[in-house]
C-alpha cells in the first residue's frame, strides 16, 4: 500500500521503488558487530586499567629525593604558590602607592622571595613524563628544567 501512495505522489517508476525498500536485517551481522564492538570496549578498559595502575605505582614508588609531579606534597606546593601569587597581584600595586612601608609588609615580601627561589630549587627535585616515560633521575631533570 504505501508503494502506491508513494508512485501516485511523486510519479515514482518500479525500478526506482525497488530501491527504496529497506534492506533484510542480518542477525547474524549485528551478533557479530556487537560482539567486537564489546570485545575491543573489554580491551581498551583493560588497557585503562593497566595505564593507571602504572601510574598509582610511579607516585608510589618516588622514592628518596624525587618527587612525583602529581604527588599531594607536589599538588600542595603549587597551590601555596598560587595563593602567594594572588597576594603578590594585590600587594604590589599597593606597594607602590604606599610611602612607608610597614615591617610586617616587608617580612612578606621576602617570605615570598624565599618561597619562589625554594620552588626553583624543588622543581629540581620533581620528575616529569618523557611521552609516557616517567623520568626520575636527576641529571636528566635538571636538563629539562634548565
């Protein structure tokens, strides 16, 4: 029935119809996409899985002097450096309007200093990722920060 509504609205030929039809559906075909489709989904989770557990070991395994460049004291250092840089965009304008600097100013102003020169110093000290490599030996750290 709707061949021939479809032929009387827009003069449609029967070779020209044929091709309209909607194809067989293959069960078979479908099982089997589905089931590679699952199987690679399986692969790549386990390959997740994989990716990091090798990492949770990397940050694990910073021993000694290096330290991981996603560790919590690593993660904590750059968010004290944040705020000291967020204290730096307010207080040195006003420094600069400001006279007589008090005593109190002064002492954070070179707590902030020391602060920074020590944040050069332990970036030194943190490794880093060579493409997927983690690299921690301290030659080739000082290389890259330098």
């Amino acid at each position: 029935q709707r061949e021939f509504r479809v032929r009387e609205l827009y003069n449609v030929g029967d070779e020209e119809l044929r091709f309209m039809r909607p194809k067989r559906f293959d069960l078979q075909q479908a099982m089997a996409l589905m089931a590679q489709k699952q199987k690679q989904q399986l692969a790549f989770r386990m390959f997740q899985q994989r990716v990091m557990h090798n990492e949770e070991e990397d940050i694990e395994r910073c021993s000694g002097f290096i330290m991981h460049p996603q560790s919590s004291i690593r993660l904590f250092w750059d968010l004290v450096g944040l705020g000291l840089l967020a204290y730096d965009f307010i207080a040195t304008p006003l420094g600069l309007l400001i006279q007589n600097e008090r005593f109190w100013m002064s002492m954070t102003g070179w707590m902030i200093n020391g602060f920074w020169s020590l944040d050069i110093l332990l970036n030194f000290f943190t490794g880093f990722y060579d493409g997927t490599v983690f690299v921690k030996q301290l030659h080739r750290i000082a290389l890259h920060y330098a």
